[in-house]
C-alpha cells in the first residue's frame, strides 16, 4: 500500500551517507536521492535536445529511480565496493531479499503492475539510456557530497582512492552531453549546486525535530508520493500527467533555494503578504534560476512551478488552471494537453508536513508548533478524498 511505501522513504532521513568520514555537515540518503533525481532530470533533458523527442523514456527514468531508492532502502548503508562485489556474487539472492521485503508495500499499486515493473528492473538488467543517465546522477550527486567530505579531511587513509573511484564513474558517461556540461562547472551546474543548497535548509528550523528533513528531502517525497497517488487515481493517466505530477512535485519549492523556507503561519499573519511572497519567489526565478537553464526549457520549468497546486492543462498554448479531477481525466487526460493535477500534489505536500511532525512527536521532540501542525492538518484531511485518493484512509494510518 502507498502509505507503506511513504513511511520506508522517511527510513532514508535517518540514514546517514559517509558515517565513516569526518563531515561539516550531516548528509543523509533522503538528500541524496532527491539530489540524484534533479541532476537526472539536466541530464535527460540535454539528451532530449541531443537525440530528439521520444528518444527518452521519461516513464522509465522517473520509475528507475524511485526503484533504485526502494533497493537501497533495504540494502541500507553497505559502502559502495562491498556492496558491487556482494551484488556480483550474489544479486539475485539480494535482489529476492529486496522482493520479499517489499512484497506487501506494493500491493494495489497500479493493478500490481508497479510491483512487476519494479521486479523487472532488477532481475533484467540492461543497460538502456535512462540506466545510464541514472547511474551518472547517481556518481555527480555522490561527488557533489564528496567534495564537502575532501576538503573537510583530505589526509584520510583512502581518500585518494575514493576520489578516484568517482572521478572514473563518471568518466565513464561523458559521453552524455548533460555531464559534460555539468563538469564545465558552468551554467548548468550552477543549477544543480543551487538545489544542492536546499539539502541544508531544514523545514521547521524554528522549531527541533527528529529526524530533521530538508526542503530537497521533502521535494523528492512529494515527487515520489504524487507519482504513486497518480497510478492510484482510479484512472489510467497519460504519461504526460505522471511525468508532470513527479517533476511538479520534484521542483515545487524551488524558488525557496532563494528566500529559504517561510513558514505558513508567517505568510498569513498580514493581509497580502502571501501574495507578496509568491510574487517575489516568481521574480527571483526568472532572474536567478532560470537563466541558469537553457532557454528552451524556461517554460516547462514556469509550469511546474507556477500554480503548482492547481489542476491544469494546456489548450491552445494556454495554461488552463482550476480544471476540475471530473474535466482533467475527461477533456484533457491526453499528452498533448500537458495535465498536471496540483490537488494531488498539494495533498500530499501537507501529507509530507503531518508526518514531518507526527514522526517528530513520536520521537519524544515535540513543540507547540509541531502540535499545533499536526492537529490542524489532521482534522483537514482526515475524511478527505482528493482525486479519487482517499486521503482520510492515509492520514488515519499515520495518526496511529
């Protein structure tokens, strides 16, 4: 079940990356993961523009890499050349190991194909475009954490090698475009070292919390969990939709890179101000952030993250917005009207903020705001049902 799935993604919050390193910082496999997902994101999109429309499988990326964070969720944290030899010699017993655990998270999640897909991935292998580009994400996002590591501590034993090790994996991809130019150091890599910064804002920073969440951590759940409500719509939704709704989620408090992370009950305390604030977020991405990309895909970026809690489409080359669930699946549930449903992501949004508090409280680290948060959000979505998600079944089972 979806909620199942969601509680293993905050397992990767208190999973600590590099524990045997001297770090300036905490880095933890939540970040890295939703750091991984955006650099894959540059990258396919170069190879898009290199290779064509359709040349992508943005289905297969987008599902890749949510499995390949599910596997190393349960594998948990094994360093990288034990973990390769292990899965060498014996992947197909470890790669059972990950089915059997994860057997009952699956259930009824798109008719149980999500569940054979996610077995295929593994007992499969191959070595496609979207695998590629997944695998360079996954050794830049590794590099970029590094980086902060060696300059902490150059003088531990090994380090050297590590180095090494990640500048021969990623060697091994330049000839994807989208590595090249990120390795210029350049614009686009910009981009990614500016999301990259959003590892070190914390949401709830005024407040203590167990376990502490980033705003990129919470972007990436937001991503993923949008992603399987949409294959648990009732509906069978394009591939447009789901690649709108996971990068929708994946990209929806950008703009907090630039005014960091100002919470709720400040943007409503003056008439207006909210407004304000979203005006100055828009200002600040098309003066800062995107000019960082290339400029083909500034409006693609604008969509994701203008109205982006709002049900929209595109008719005519225009942005339809406050399109009802019934008029989405019915008028616009096609590719070429670009559907995003913003209810489901604003769903689960305050979803990810519940349980930010709910896990906190149970921790034993508690506050009147946190209390405060989770009664408020709970008693707003505990009989709802969204998009043909029933959200109250959700909340109900991480109130408990």
């Amino acid at each position: 079940m979806i909620q199942d799935l969601i509680k293993r993604f905050y397992d990767a919050a208190s999973m600590q990356r590099w524990n045997d390193h001297i770090r300036l910082v905490e880095l933890n496999e939540l970040d890295k993961q939703a750091h991984k997902m955006v650099i894959a994101y540059v990258i396919a999109k170069f190879e898009e523009e290199r290779l064509g429309k359709g040349r992508v499988n943005w289905i297969e990326l987008i599902e890749g890499g949510i499995f390949e964070f599910l596997h190393r969720l349960v594998l948990t944290d094994i360093k990288p050349p034990v973990f390769h030899k292990m899965m060498a010699e014996k992947g197909n017993e470890l790669n059972t190991h990950v089915f059997r655990v994860l057997q009952h998270d699956m259930v009824g999640l798109g008719d149980e194909k999500f569940k054979e897909r996610f077995e295929g991935y593994f007992t499969s292998p191959q070595n496609s475009l979207e695998r590629r580009i997944l695998r360079a994400a996954h050794y830049l996002a590794t590099n970029w954490e590094f980086k902060i590591i060696y300059h902490a501590a150059p003088f531990i034993y090994g380090i050297e090698r590590t180095k090494e090790n990640i500048e021969n994996q990623i060697e091994d991809h330049y000839d994807l475009i989208g590595v090249q130019k990120i390795l210029l150091g350049k614009k686009s890599f910009g981009f990614i070292d500016l999301c990259g910064q959003l590892r070190f804002q914390k949401r709830w920073a005024h407040t203590p919390r167990i376990p502490e969440t980033s705003v990129l951590g919470h972007m990436l759940i937001v991503a993923a969990t949008s992603y399987l409500g949409t294959l648990e719509m009732g509906v069978e939704p394009c591939n447009k939709r789901l690649y709108n709704n996971f990068y929708a989620g994946l990209f929806h408090d950008l703009p907090e890179v630039l005014t960091k992370d100002i919470i709720s009950p400040i943007k409503r305390s003056v008439e207006g101000l909210e407004d304000t604030i979203k005006n100055y977020e828009d200002y600040q991405m098309k003066e800062e952030l995107l000019p960082l990309l290339p400029k083909t895909w500034h409006e693609e970026m604008r969509y994701f993250t203008y109205g982006e809690f709002k049900n929209k489409a595109k008719q005519e080359g225009e942005i339809v917005l406050d399109i009802s669930f019934k008029d989405l699946n019915k008028k616009f549930n096609e590719d070429q009207y670009f559907p995003m449903d913003g209810e489901i992501i604003k769903a689960f949004d305050q979803l990810s903020a519940f349980i930010e508090a709910k896990l906190s409280i149970k921790h034993g680290v508690s506050s009147d705001a946190l209390l405060e948060a989770e009664s408020n959000i709970y008693n707003l979505m505990k009989d709802s049902k969204v998009s043909g998600i029933d959200f109250g079944r959700i909340f109900r089972y991480f109130s408990s």
